[in-house]
C-alpha cells in the first residue's frame, strides 16, 4: 500500500482535546516532526481535520 509523509507545522498548545488525540493518533506531537504513514481513508480523514496543524510532503 501507498505511504505518504506528514510533517507537523502547527502548534497543539491551545487547541481543542479532540486535535491533540488526532495528532498523536498520526504519530504526531513536537512542531516540524515528520512521520511516514501508510495512505489510507481514515488518515486522509484525520488530515482534512487539521489543515491548520499538518501539511503532506511529497
């Protein structure tokens, strides 16, 4: 399966519980941390949440 690359460029402090659980949930949590994750409809899901917060690198 396809994977894709998450970098975080927004902060989590003063942002709703549900947000913080979404990121951490990405594998997520310290600013500009990057993970790569596998392409899925629920990751996508998770991401449109937090346009703000997370960005897609190619």
């Amino acid at each position: 399966m396809a994977t894709i690359k998450i970098k975080q460029i927004g902060s989590p402090i003063r942002r709703p519980a549900s947000q913080k659980k979404i990121l951490i949930s990405l594998g997520l949590g310290k600013m500009n941390r990057i993970v790569e994750i596998q392409d899925t409809p629920e990751t996508r899901g998770a991401i449109a949440k937090l346009p703000h917060m997370v960005a897609v690198i190619d």
